[in-house]
C-alpha cells in the first residue's frame, strides 16, 4: 500500500490550511482508488521541537518520528498558510531541519491558503523552487485557496481533483522507495573510545 505523508502548517485550530491538506489528501486517495494510507503531521503540535532542533541540531523523540514519517512515505502533501508574501516560518523552519537529499525524487503535491488571492503566485515563487532545490518531483499543479475560494467549492474541487489525480499518477508509475536511515547502524560509543569501527 502507498504511503502519503501530510504537512500542515496551519497555525489555528481549526484551520483552513488543515482543511485543505485533508481534501487534497482525499482526491488523492480517491485518484488510488483507496490504496494508500495518509498520515497527517500538524506542525503547530511541533512548533517548540522544532526549535530546540535549530538549535541544538537534533530532534528529539518525537520530532525524530514525526521526520521519518515524512522522509519514509512514498509522497508528501505539503501545505502552508502564506504570510507576507511567502510560507510561515514554522513550514520553512520544519524542512529546513531534515537532512540533505533525504526528499530527494519523492513526488510532492503543494498547496497554500491565504486571506486574498493576490498572495497565490507564492506557491510558484517560494514552495515550488523551495522542494526543487530539495530535488524532490512537485506536480504541476499547486493548489490556492483564498478565504473566497471557500464560498466557491466547484472551482475549488476542480483544481483539487486534478492535483491530487496528477499525484497518484506519479506514484502509479514509479517503483516506490525506501531510504536508509544513517543512524540505524551506530557504533557503540565505548568502541569509538578504543579507535574500533566494527
């Protein structure tokens, strides 16, 4: 079965950013005619984890989860609110923590909610060159929705549908992947006190 890691960075609850992860993660489940499993990870829940990973340079227990979620499925649904023109900090903060190469290939569907329109080129200027230089596959068409969009749920569904479709195409024709993850194989600290590797 398909796995599909969800990011949501919306940072009120209940929140339109949430909402509009969950019906993109809908469409494209449907467009997999139900043969995928989502899992969702609400970045406000892990906003302080975060953090402490900037500064110290490791997760802790339940960030290092909540990373391998998102680094082990087989695609990731992202979605920010968009704040002065760009995604929120805490959405940058969270991708900036993982490791280089580790979204590299996978096929990424993005999204963003705001409060006009004139915000929506931002999925184009900032979160599409953002998940390029991470080398990951981003489909072609990122989703929008302004508080408008909302009252208007037949244009809204389209795009949806056609993103979540273009999605679930990407994974219907590529082998799924697993990466290693480095530190399943530590060695020992009292064997690097002697100079052994193994």
């Amino acid at each position: 079965m398909t796995s599909i890691a969800v990011v949501s960075a919306g940072l009120s609850d209940p929140s339109s950013t949430r909402l509009l992860a969950d019906r993109l993660a809908s469409a494209t489940r449907e467009s997999l005619r139900d043969n995928a499993s989502v899992e969702v990870v609400t970045l406000r829940e892990h906003a302080h984890d975060v953090t402490n990973n900037l500064l110290t340079g490791f997760p802790g227990t339940r960030l290092g989860e909540v990373i391998r979620t998102v680094v082990d499925a087989d695609a990731l649904i992202a979605v920010t609110p968009i704040f002065n023109a760009s995604y929120s900090g805490l959405f940058k903060s969270f991708f900036d923590v993982l490791e280089p190469d580790s979204l590299a290939g996978k096929p990424v569907l993005i999204g963003a909610t705001g409060g006009t329109a004139r915000h929506s080129l931002a999925l184009e200027h900032a979160l599409r060159p953002m998940f390029a230089h991470l080398r990951s596959v981003v489909v072609p068409t990122a989703v929008y929705a302004a508080s408008e969009d909302w009252g208007n749920d037949a244009a809204l569904n389209e795009r949806i549908a056609l993103a979540g479709k273009e999605l679930a195409d990407l994974l219907e024709h590529r082998p799924p992947s697993r990466k290693a993850d480095p530190y399943t194989d530590v060695v020992p600290f009292e064997q690097l006190l002697v100079g052994g590797r193994g």
